[in-house]
C-alpha cells in the first residue's frame, strides 16, 4: 500500500449523490470534536474551490472526459499540499468528504473507460489512500430525490440522470469488494443518527484495533 502521510488518520467518504455523505462526515468530525479537520472534495483549499467552481457549475458537456479527470487531479493535489498533508502532519483526524474513489467511479468506471488514465494520474500526483472509507450506500431513486431537491446550483453532476447514479452506485460497490479492508459499506437508507452511531462505532473499532 501507499503507506501512511504522518502521524493523523486520514477517512473518507464516498457514495453517489444524495446518499447522506455530507451530513455523515460532518456528524463523524462533531463526534470526534477538535481533533478533527472536516473537508471535501472536489475543494477543501482555496485553489481547489476555484477549481470545483468549474467542475461543478455549467454546461454538464462542458469539458472532455480527460480534461474534466486533470481538473479533478489539480483541485485534489492542492486539497492535498494545503489541506490534508498539513492535518495529517498535526496528528489530526482528516475527514474527506469524497476522495480519489470518486474519481476512480465517476471518471474511471461510470462514464468512459478510463480507469488507467485515472490511476496513472493518482499514482503520479496524488499516491496516498485514505486509512479508512466510509461507502454510503442507497437506492438511486432515494438519493437523487434528496439531492435534486438541494437546488444548490451545482447540478452539473446530479442532472446526468438516474441510469448514471446506477452505474455509480454498482461501481462502489465493485471498489468496495476488492478493498475491504479499507472501505466500509455503510446501509445510507436509515435515519440519519443511526447511520451516524453505526459510522462512530466503526471509527472507534477500527483506531482501537
Ligand atoms: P450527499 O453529501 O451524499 O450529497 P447530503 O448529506 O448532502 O448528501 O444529504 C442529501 C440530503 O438528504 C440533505 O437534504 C440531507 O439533509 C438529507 N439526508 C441526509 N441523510 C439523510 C437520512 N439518513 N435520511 C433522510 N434524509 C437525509
Ligand atoms: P459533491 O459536492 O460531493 O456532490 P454531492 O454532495 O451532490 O454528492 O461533488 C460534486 C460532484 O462532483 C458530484 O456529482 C461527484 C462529482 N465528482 C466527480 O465526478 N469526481 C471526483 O473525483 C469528485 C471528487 C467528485
């Protein structure tokens, strides 16, 4: 594996849109209080929210697939230099809200098959995994149902339709298969303190192990 990137615990979540990721990763950082950092992807440094405002706002065919992977590479590498590394270095906890899992799925499984472009650009760029992910799986039905009804003007994504989400969904799973050991299928159909308690539990087993 990639190794460790300093003395803090590193933990990401994932999931398609809608599934409840946000509001676990901020429930996960309350629980674990001031020795958390909360933060998320595409973002978490000021470069990086640049960057996500192109990703995220616009025309859904906006930039070509490669193009769209290369944004996505930059805005985690900043994310990473100004964000995580430093957190990780304080001995901090670093929730991610998504991570390189959401490349990997979005850019590398879902809409084109260019998975070994995405992991040649991580394996240059990026290299580190998070110790320990959490996958927030639902139905696309439910999920797309609490995300359209944001209307946070980042549509970008979530207009690509619920055959789309489907295939998200099918290609977290597949990732989550081949790594148990770091990514935690989590039920994201039940209410949001259960799932919550569920995702502590698991946290605290995990550092205690
Ligand atoms: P994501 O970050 O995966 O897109 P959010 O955490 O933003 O998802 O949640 C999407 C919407 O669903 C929000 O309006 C949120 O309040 C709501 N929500 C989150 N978790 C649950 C839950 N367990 N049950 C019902 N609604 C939820
Ligand atoms: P996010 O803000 O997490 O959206 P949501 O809360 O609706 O899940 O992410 C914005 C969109 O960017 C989302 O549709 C997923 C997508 N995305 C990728 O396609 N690739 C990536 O590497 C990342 C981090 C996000």
């Amino acid at each position: 594996m990639m190794g460790r990137a300093g003395a803090g615990v590193f933990v990401s979540f994932e999931g398609i849109d809608g599934s409840g990721k946000s509001t676990q990763a901020r429930l996960l950082a309350e629980a674990l209080g001031a020795n958390a950092v909360l933060t998320r992807e595409p973002g978490g440094a000021t470069g990086a929210e640049d960057i996500r405002r192109l990703l995220v706002e616009g025309d859904p065919a906006r930039w070509s697939p490669e193009t769209e992977i290369l944004l996505f590479t930059a805005a985690r590498r900043d994310h990473l230099e100004k964000t995580i590394r430093p957190a990780l270095a304080a001995g901090k906890t670093l929730i991610s809200d998504r991570f390189a899992d959401s490349t990997r799925v979005y850019q590398g499984a879902a809409r084109a098959s260019l998975r070994p472009l995405v992991d040649e650009l991580h394996r240059l760029m990026i290299r580190i995994e998070p110790d320990l992910t959490f996958l927030i799986d639902m139905d696309p039905e439910a999920a797309l149902a609490r995300g359209l009804a944001r209307h946070s003007g980042e549509d970008r994504f979530e207009e690509l339709g619920l055959e789309f989400q489907h295939a998200l969904r099918a290609g977290f799973l597949a990732l989550a298969q081949s790594q148990p050991g770091r990514i935690r299928v989590i039920d994201g159909a039940r209410a949001q303190d259960v799932i919550a308690a569920e995702i502590a539990e698991s946290f605290h087993a995990w550092a205690a192990a």
